[in-house]
C-alpha cells in the first residue's frame, strides 16, 4: 500500500543526486520515500546522494530502526548526506545515523543544507 502523504522531487547534481522530501511522515511513509530513492540512485547508477527533508510528524526509535535495517542492503556503496529542517528530529536521525555507519552505510547528518552540500561535493579519503 502506497502512502501518499509526502512528494520527492529529484535533481541530477553535477556529481550527485539531490532529493528534496515534502509532507507527512510516517513509518509506511518513511518506508515507501526511502524505497523510491534507492530504487532512483538504482536507476540512475550514482554513488552520492544528498536528501534534503522537511517533513512533519515523526517515527519512534523502534520504526527508524526497522527502515535503516530495511534499507542498508541497498545502501552499500553509496555515500549519504541528510539535512533534516525540523530540529525536533535530531535525536531520531542520530539513532539513525548511528545504526546504519555501524553496519557498513556511509551516512552522515547535517545542520545546514549548505554543510550537506560541501560534504557531498569532497572527494572521499
């Protein structure tokens, strides 16, 4: 079952992929968004990916769990920048973070969209 509470809007970046994320969040919602950008980053074949979030609502730490247990499969090989507008997340996007970087994901959350973009632009030690 699809939900639709959120909108993706996807940009080719001259050397990544950047994602802009809009609406609701849910756990369905969280699995079906993230679902489409591995499947887009799949299509296109690149290596970095920037997500650019702005949603209200939230998921409990048991449900961010599930989705990065979810998704790192998909995520080897990819490098991820994350800037979340809603400060309210911090906490659940650092359990996040943590989960995937200690199962082999090369994920990394930002405070600014502009330190995102930095990042994702430098070439990788």
């Amino acid at each position: 079952m699809k939900d639709n509470t959120f909108r993706l809007s996807f940009d080719i970046k001259e050397n990544y992929l950047y994602v802009y994320l809009t609406g609701q969040d849910s756990f369905s919602a969280s699995l079906d968004y993230w679902h489409q950008i591995a499947d887009k980053v799949h299509e296109l074949g690149v290596t970095r990916l920037l997500v650019h979030e702005n949603l209200t609502g939230q998921v409990t730490e048991g449900e961010i769990f599930e989705v990065m247990m979810d998704l790192i499969p998909a995520s080897t090989g990819i490098r991820v920048a994350f800037y979340d507008e809603n400060r309210d997340d911090q906490d659940i996007n650092a359990l996040g973070e943590l989960v995937a970087n200690n199962r082999g994901s090369d994920i990394r959350i930002f405070q600014s969209l502009e330190a995102a973009e930095e990042w994702i632009q430098q070439p990788e030690a």
